[in-house]
C-alpha cells in the first residue's frame, strides 16, 4: 500500500490528498509533527517537506508530481482534460510569484521590509483579479468543468482570504469567493481535512 507523509494545514499536502482521494488511490495516512520530523520520511525523501508519496518503490515529493502520478492511474472526470500550456501559466504564477507574496501577506513580521497594503495590492494584481476574470469567462479556472489547476490553486487562495478573513470579504471578488467557497464546502476537501494522529516511528 502506498504511504503517504502529510500535514493538514499544508496546501501543497491538501493538493496532493484531493487528488489521490479522488483517484481512489489506498493509502496508508501518516500525519507528521514539522517540528519532529519522521525519520523514515527523512530517509525516504531529505528535504524534508510534505507531501511525500511512497509507493512502487519509488519516492514522489513533489505535490504536483503526486497529483499528475494519481491522475494518471484514475481520472474518472476528466481533471486532466485541459490546455496543458494555460494550465503551466497558472501554476507557475500560483506557485512562484503569488506564493512569495502569500507568505508576506501571512508573516508580517518575518518580512518587516514589506508593505502590507502593497503586499496585499501586488497579490490582488497579480493573482485574484486574474482569477475573478477568467470566473467571469466560466465557472472553474479552465473552463466549464472542475480540473486539476482548480484543485491545485485554491487551497492557496483559502490561505490567503484566511489571513484576515474581513479584508478579503470586503474585495470586490464575488466570483472568486463563490468559487473559493465551492471548493471548501466540497465533500472531497472535507474528507481530506480529517484529523489523522501524529506518526511516530
């Protein structure tokens, strides 16, 4: 079976379970403790962040990997059906610049050189007017249809309007937050947000 080394509240880990719960891929669950790290999780992968996949005897840690590793075994509503070059456009946005950003938004105090009004106008323009433009277009960020982009994106965006709740209500970002909504509500994200004991060796 495979295992899995995840953290709850890790976006890159909420990716990689949404896409493997939806895949129906078995798995054996270990929740990790980032200030007491699993040594088998070491062993299997030394950079020693989550999520890490291992199954086949092969070790898989990046999220994105996971993700396109499980869509390639079962993908039973077409998440991969769509333009392959919008698709890299918006994840390397999203996983680039916009989380650089994220995290200044999120630690203040760890970047003191930065605005956080700026921080927060950057993010706008860079990301979540984009987003509440191509909603405007269609329902997901692709199209008419829930994909993997979608899937990959929004636990980002749920940490970033997580920051202070208020002000991202407040943004003139209906279909954003609708969309953002949609996805947190969803019977797949919740059964993925189940609280796991911490692994112990």
């Amino acid at each position: 079976m495979a295992i899995l080394y995840s953290y709850r509240r890790c976006p890159y880990a909420m990716r990689a379970r949404m896409a493997l719960k939806y895949s129906g891929i078995q798995l054996e669950h270990r929740e990790i403790a980032l200030r007491d790290k699993p040594k088998s999780m070491l062993l299997a992968s030394p950079k020693g962040t989550v999520p890490v996949l291992c199954v086949d005897g092969q070790v898989i840690d990046q999220s994105l990997d996971i993700m396109h590793w499980a869509l390639d075994k079962s993908d039973p509503d077409g998440w991969k059906h769509v333009d392959e070059k919008a698709a890299s456009s918006w994840i390397e946005k999203n996983d680039g610049p916009f989380k650089t950003l994220l995290d200044q938004y999120k630690y203040p105090n760890r970047y003191p050189e930065f605005n956080p009004e700026e921080v927060l106008s950057a993010s706008i323009k860079l990301m979540l007017k984009p987003i509440e433009s191509a909603l405007h277009n269609h329902e997901y960020l692709l199209g008419n249809k829930l994909s993997w982009v979608d899937i990959a994106i929004f636990p980002f965006i749920r940490q970033f309007a997580g920051v202070n709740p208020k002000t991202f209500e407040a943004l003139p970002l209906p279909k954003t937050r609708k969309w953002l909504t949609q996805q947190i509500e969803s019977e797949l994200f919740n059964s993925i947000m189940e609280k796991h004991p911490t692994w112990v060796d």
